[in-house]
C-alpha cells in the first residue's frame, strides 16, 4: 500500500499562484457572504477552484453527527446518482480518515493509493492524477472535508494547494456556521426583530458603499455611530470616494429616515443662484421673480440636507449657512419672515478646507460649525482588497441594466484592474466596468475589455518599483493579516491554518508591525 502523507510545509513555490491564491480567497469570502443558500454558495465556491485553479471534481463532504456518516454535500463535475454513492464512515478511505483525525492528506497518485475508494467513479486508468483532501472544523471541531482533484506541475504546488483548500475551508466553516445559527433563529417574534433592527441595522441599510477592507469598515462604523444622532458631519475625501453614498447612509438610518432626504451640489449651482436655491425667496425680491419659492433647506423640514462640495460655497452663502446653523432660523432672499430650520445637515468637500481658511475664501467660524463629527473616505488605492468586491457588484449591477450575460472577469483582466492607481476612485472603477461590460461577448470580461488607461503598466504608471522580495515579502504579510481576520487575532490559530509554528508567526508579526489586537472582537 502506497501510505497518503500528511501535510507538513506551507510553502508556496509560485509567486503568481500565491498572488492568484490571494484573490480568490477574497472573491471565496464574498461568495460565501451573499445570500445563496449554503450549498448553492459552496457549489459556486467550487466552480471557482475548477476555473481559476484547475482543481477539478471539487467536492465537500459533511459529517451526520446522528448517524456519524459522511456524505457529500456539494460537487461539481460529479453527476447526481454518482454523488449518491459518496457516503463513507468515520476512518473509511481517504475522506473518512481527514473527517476522523482532524488533519489534511495528500495522495500524489489516486491510482497506487488504496485508501482512495472511487465510490462515485472520479479516478480514471489514463490520467495520474492527484487528490488533496483538508478537514472542515469549527472551534477545533471537525465535521467535514474538503477535496480536489488536480495534476501539479512542480514538486511542491501539492503543499500550496493543501494549504490554500486548508483556508477555504475555513471560510466555508464560517458560512456554514452562519447559516446553522441563521436557521435556529429563523423563528422569532416581530417585537424582537424590531428592537434588534434599531440596534443594529439591517444590512440593507449600508446600501450601496462595499467593502470589508479596516478601512470601509471603520468608515461604516463612524457612520451607524452618528446616525443616531442629531451631530452637524462632514465628509472628507478625493472625488469619487462615495461621500454622498454615506450621506444617505446616515439619514437613512437616522430617525429623520422617514422624512425628505436633499442633495444639493454647490459647485453646480452658479454664484449668483446658490442663496436662492438653498434658502429660496420671495415675489419680486429680484427681476424674474414672479413667484414665492421656497429654497432647499425649507424643503428639507423634519428630514436631512447634503451639501456636496461645499467648499465651494460663496462667502455670501457661508455667512448665511453659518447662521443657519448658529440660530437654526434663516430668511428668503427678499423676505422678513423668520422661518426655522429643523434640518439635519450633512456637508462633504474634496477640498483642503484649511488652505481655504488660509486663502480667505472659507470662513474659520463655519469651519468650525461643520467639523462637529468628520470622517475620512479612503480612495481606491488605500482600500486595494475592496477592489474586487466593487468589480463584481458593478459587473452584476451592468450586466442586468444592458441585458448581458456575464458570469465573471478573467484573472489577467483582475491583475489589470489590481494593479491601476485609481485616480477617480470608486466612480472611475464603475464607468471603467460598465465600458466592459457593455463590450463584453462571451460571458467573461478579459483585459482587452477594460479601458486603454489600464492596458499596460507603462500607460497607467503603475509599473512596480520594488523587488521582487519586496513584493513577495507584500504578499507574505498581507496573507498572514487576512488569516489572522479569520482567526480574530488568535496568532496560534492563524499558524495552524498556514502550517507554521507559532515561532514563525511571532517572528513574521513581529517583523511587518502587524498589530494583532485590531482583529479581536
């Protein structure tokens, strides 16, 4: 008998497979994130392994702790009937030893191993090909496996694969942790669904802002913080950033939600209807004035009031926002009638408001009114892991609006769209998708698809500057920072999951500055 080995080395050989590897664990974490019913989920998760890694017959096995027997769960390649048969108990064939001990195994050659039992007919006579097969666990608990099949094409890509299935399989193990808990509680009171909406809001209510990099995150949570308030915010921020997504975001989960919600582009309106258009006026308060008209901020009674890019107000508008703001009270332009201002209010500006100041065309005092609660957007190029995230929501979001068939973005067009800097941030990104999704003919958008800023490193100035180690030791720490997300900090669990001892991650944390206690919860 031809002994199965176990995994012992994390290394991972091939610069370009660990960079791939890297983004489809992102891509895995959204699949897995949505919606789908687990093993609609698992089953695209699947695909995924088949298309971009070559990892074929991909299956998950899962543990019946009644009957202690294991069965597949989801597949692909592997017809209905054939699935049937792919039932094995605790310690039987290769399947049942990984459920039972917890531990990785590798079989280099199906067809000289003979604890791999073929019940549904995978293994062929003409192809040598290789199985991996990692544990499922939650909390040191193993109640699955996840195997594929693969041909490797050097020495040690069997170790790379291993550990790579072993982090998958940590992120199906936390959907499928999400679902179990989801339907335990799927029946509940409309009281107690209600008070927990108010506490923390339904995930509808982030709309349109994607994203789960630290950096989204901790945008999100500025904005569900001072929502609930009644707090002056500015938002800051290069253009593009989504500023006025997050505006929306804050009145919509604000108690003003059920009142009217105004936007207002200051740098739109020309200087000489900017007071008219915010605070209105009166019947003949100038020439054309035929009738009474009330301004945005009269509009806005009871509810919220963005002004996007209000750096570029006129100092006659800033003194009369100022008051506004001081005295909650405010006038039509050729009126006497005080009237007041129950409006809450929001401003943004990609502007350096205190060069303004500086300048002389911003007032300090109304600076200083606005800049109650601020938060910082990102651009594109700090929030690089929300990249694909954002690609593949305007790719669906396109693909219905023009009718389109198209499933995913090619891996060179992927490289392409990580390796841009982003100058237009977030909205430079959507125009950019929604060109290829509109050229697109055949299901899958490649690199010729994208705009022609981003056909080459030398054209869009992305060319890297480091070497090779450098960028190697980039990927490294990266890697180690989104496992020890998965793991909450927990450095033991994290070198598990990457096949290190502990020694080694302490070193590595120790030598990127990575600082673990941001990921406990």
């Amino acid at each position: 008998m031809r002994t199965a080995f176990h995994l012992e080395t994390p290394l991972i050989q091939s610069f370009n497979d660990h960079l791939s590897y890297l983004i489809s664990l992102q891509e895995i974490h959204r699949l897995l994130d949505r919606s789908f019913q687990f093993e609609d989920a698992v089953t695209r998760v699947l695909t995924l392994l088949e298309e971009r890694h070559n990892l074929q017959q991909s299956q998950l096995s899962l543990l019946d702790e009644r009957t202690q027997e294991i069965r597949v769960a989801a597949a692909i390649g592997i017809s209905g009937r054939a699935r049937a048969q792919g039932r094995y108990q605790l310690g039987e064939g290769i399947t049942g030893r990984v459920v039972q001990a917890g531990k990785p195994i590798i079989v280099p050659q199906v067809a000289d191993e003979p604890l791999h039992l073929n019940r549904m007919g995978t293994a062929t006579e003409d192809e040598a090909r290789a199985f991996v097969c990692v544990p499922l666990q939650i909390q040191g608990r193993t109640f699955g496996a996840l195997g594929s099949y693969c041909k490797p094409r050097y020495p040690d890509e069997l170790n790379s694969i291993a550990s790579f299935l072993s982090l998958v399989s940590v992120l199906i193990g936390q959907s499928f942790t999400i679902h179990q808990y989801a339907a335990s509680k799927s029946v509940v009171d409309d009281s107690a669904i209600s008070i927990a909406n108010k506490v923390v809001p339904h995930k509808a209510d982030i709309g349109s802002f994607i994203g789960s990099s630290n950096a989204v995150l901790t945008v999100l949570e500025q904005a569900l913080q001072v929502a609930s308030a009644k707090t002056t915010v500015l938002l800051r921020g290069e253009s593009g950033t989504g500023k006025e997504v997050i505006a929306d975001l804050i009145h919509r989960n604000s108690a003003r939600a059920s009142q009217s919600f105004i936007k207002v582009n200051c740098g739109a309106l020309p200087e000489n209807l900017i007071e008219t258009e915010l605070f209105g006026h009166e019947r003949g308060a100038f020439t054309g004035a035929m009738q009474q008209r009330k301004g945005r901020f009269e509009l806005a009674t009871g509810g919220t009031i963005f002004l996007d890019e209000i750096g570029e107000l006129t100092m006659s508008a800033q003194t009369r926002l100022l008051r506004v703001l001081q005295e909650r009270e405010f006038e039509r332009v050729g009126g006497t009638i005080t009237i007041k201002a129950d409006v809450r209010l929001v401003a943004a500006t990609n502007k350096n408001l205190e060069e303004a100041i500086a300048n002389g065309t911003f007032r300090e005092d109304l600076y200083y009114r606005l800049n109650v609660f601020t938060i910082y957007l990102p651009p594109l190029r700090e929030r690089k892991t929300d990249i694909l995230l954002l690609a593949d929501h305007f790719v669906e979001k396109y693909a219905r609006e023009h009718g389109k068939i198209v499933k995913r973005i090619s891996t060179p067009a992927i490289d392409m769209l990580m390796s841009y800097h982003w100058p237009g941030n977030v909205r430079e990104l959507e125009n950019c998708i929604e060109r290829a999704v509109v050229m697109c003919d055949d299901a899958v958008i490649h690199g010729h698809h994208l705009p022609p800023t981003l056909q080459t490193a030398e054209v869009s100035g992305t060319l890297p500057s480091n070497s090779l180690n450098a960028a190697v030791a980039s990927l490294e720490r990266e890697m180690i920072i989104e496992t020890l997300k998965i793991t909450h900090g927990n450095q033991a669990r994290a070198a598990n999951l990457l096949q290190i001892t502990e020694r080694i991650i302490n070193y590595k944390v120790k030598k990127y500055g990575i600082d673990c206690t941001r990921f406990r919860e």
